[in-house]
C-alpha cells in the first residue's frame, strides 16, 4: 500500500526565487518512508527500539518541476525491492491535487543490528515485520506494473 505523507512548503526550505532547495527533497522522502513503515506494520523508532535500523545505503532525486514556498504537497512512497537484507523505496513528489509530478527518487536501505551495525535477517530477526512488509512489497509491486503497463505518471 503507497503511503502519502503530505507537507507544506516552509519558506526557510527555499531559495531566494521562492523554489524549494535540492537538498530539502530527500528529508521529505525520510518522512514519507517513516509514515509508510508506522503505517504498514510499526513506527521506526518501536523497529528500532527492537534491535532494527535502516540506514541509508543510497539515494536518488530527479527534479522535473519547482515546488515553490506554501505549497501543499503530497510525498507518496512504495516499495520496490525488498529481501530479507534490503529495502529500496521509491518517492513521487506532487502538489495535492495536482497529477504532475514534480520531483522522483528512490532510497535503498540495509537492515542492521541496532547495537552492532552489522547487516541482519529480518525474515529472521523479526519474522511478522518481514512479513508485513513483504505483503505492502508485492501490494506495492502490483500498483507499479499498473501504472507502467498504462504508460502514464499519474502513479
């Protein structure tokens, strides 16, 4: 299931023209993947509480259009890949209401032991979060290959 997270743009998150900074997108797309993963299964700081963490093992943005001071946007996440050992994400950025999209990225992450930072199972380590959001994974996958085989943006 897509999560949308929506936020409004502040004017200290944009340049002297009024258009939102590059470097504001990725902390949007940190607040659309914490509502997705609280709103799939449990809040990340419970995940972390219980041994897991996620860092950031890399990250993309496209910038199609200018998001601009006090805009209301909607920063809709899904997963696209997912194992036992990774979680990729990918993020659309749209004005609420509007079907164009302004900015696109993706996100992959490694599960982690909390305390040892080393590389874990979840299947393993948390079985029915594995679980949960293997099922939000393939819900995910399904609206993806429908918005492709449709050919449109309108994800």
């Amino acid at each position: 299931m897509a999560s949308i997270s929506e936020v409004t743009v502040r004017y200290a998150e944009t340049d002297c023209m009024g258009v939102v900074h590059h470097a504001v997108y990725p902390v949007w797309f940190e607040i659309a993947r914490t509502d997705y993963i609280k709103n799939a299964a449990m809040s990340y700081s419970e995940m972390e509480r219980q041994g897991v963490m996620l860092p950031v093992t890399g990250i993309s943005c496209k910038y199609r259009q200018p998001a601009k001071y006090d805009d209301l946007l909607e920063i809709t996440a899904y997963i696209t890949r997912f194992s036992p050992a990774r979680i990729e994400f990918y993020y659309t950025c749209k004005r609420k209401g509007s079907p164009e999209l302004l900015t696109e990225g993706t996100s992959a992450h490694a599960f982690v032991d909390a305390k040892t930072f080393r590389p874990l199972n979840l299947k393993k380590a948390m079985p029915e979060l594995f679980e949960k959001m293997d099922a939000e994974y393939r819900r995910d996958s399904q609206l993806l290959e429908a918005a492709q085989s449709h050919n449109t943006e309108q994800i």
